[in-house]
C-alpha cells in the first residue's frame, strides 16, 4: 500500500510543484521577491514529491528481487542516494527568496552564482541528485526485461523525465506536462502494486495483463 501511494503520489506532487513555480527559468531575485509564496509552496512539493520517491524507489526493487535481484540492488542504491542529494536541493530556494528580500539584485544574483560554483554544492548536492532518474530508469528496465511492465513505460517515464529539461525556458505549466508522463507509467505500475494481494506482492508480480498499447 505505502509502495503503490508513493508511485501515485511522487507524479502528482512533481506536477503540482511545476504548476505553483515562479513564472521564471531562473532564480530571478525580482520574479522570487514577486512571487514569494509560489517559491515557497513550490519549494515544499517539490521536497514532498522527491520524500515520496524514497518508498517509490524500495517498492520497485522490491518487485525485483527474485528475478533480477542485481538490478533491484543498482536501481534502489542509485535512486535513493540520488533521493537523499535532491533533497537538500530544494532548500536553495527558501535561502534565493532570502537573498532577494534582503540584498539588491545584483548581490542576490552574486552569492547565488558563487554558491552554484563551489565544488561541494556542484559535485556534492547538484550533480549527485541526478543519479535518482538514472536509479529509476534501471529499476524500470529490469522490470520490462522480466516482464513486469509493458515496453511503454520506461519508454514513457524516460518522456517525462526529459521534458522539464527540454523546455527549461518555457512556463512552468509546461514543464510540468512532464510529471502528467510520469504519472501514466508510474501509475500503471501503482496499480498493479495496489491490486496486488498480499501473497503476490510477496512472491513477486507476474508478466502483466494484455497492455492497451
């Protein structure tokens, strides 16, 4: 049950968090100081969308660890180490709001740059967040190569990953037509979790019903 939440809920909030963005690609001090809630309300789904990708993470492994056990194993390490780096992420925003509410653009913008430039941040915190969507696309491979799920949906998720960077510079909303792909693969996936009895989770799901694609 708390798997299959977790894959419902880590799509949804990731749109939500899109959807409440800043009308800004960037940390822009004079949109964050226009928008101050928005970046706050942004900021916390954001957090809430990459907490729920911690049980996302251990259920898809889960469902791998009698058939393809090594790629549950690299999945669920990638995933979650990726997870806990994310994390800290998004705590940048509330210390951007800070600086354009107190500091004058230029400053606000100097510190962010500097920030962005240290090498603990860069290959500590920023870098090593980008290894979950790497974690999850193994995760989906090995559960299309044991027939698990239908070709589609890592093919979709990869979609839905790739879209928020493709269209960085466009308006939040469409950014967050991303999350709606990510939603369709890793819902499918929830559901067949959710529907699961509890011998069959156990156990291991099976190959998946006729796919309507």
């Amino acid at each position: 049950m708390v798997a299959g939440t977790a894959l419902l809920a880590w799509p949804v909030l990731e749109f939500l968090a899109f959807l409440t963005s800043p009308p800004s690609a960037t940390h822009d001090p004079a949109v964050f100081r226009e928008h101050p809630d928005l970046v706050q309300v942004s900021g916390l789904l954001f957090l809430w969308a990459t907490l729920a990708l911690v049980p996302a993470v251990l259920g898809l492994a889960h469902l791998l660890r009698r058939r393809a056990p090594m790629a549950g194993n690299v999945g669920a390490a990638l995933g979650l180490l990726g997870a806990g780096h994310a994390l800290t992420l998004f705590t940048t925003d509330f210390y951007d709001l800070a600086l354009a509410q107190t500091l004058p653009d230029v400053q606000a913008e100097a510190v962010t740059a500097r920030a962005g430039e240290l090498w603990g941040f860069l290959y500590g915190m920023l870098l090593p967040g980008f290894l979950t969507h790497i974690g999850l696309f193994v995760l989906l491979v090995g559960l299309l190569t044991v027939r698990i799920v239908p070709w589609w949906v890592p093919v979709t998720a990869l979609v839905g990953t790739l879209t928020p960077f493709l269209t960085q510079d466009r308006a939040p909303a469409v950014q967050a037509l991303g999350a709606l792909f990510h939603l369709l693969a890793y819902g499918w996936v929830a559901l067949r979790v959710l529907r699961a009895s509890d011998s069959a989770w156990r156990a291991g799901l099976t190959a998946p019903p006729a796919s309507p694609v």
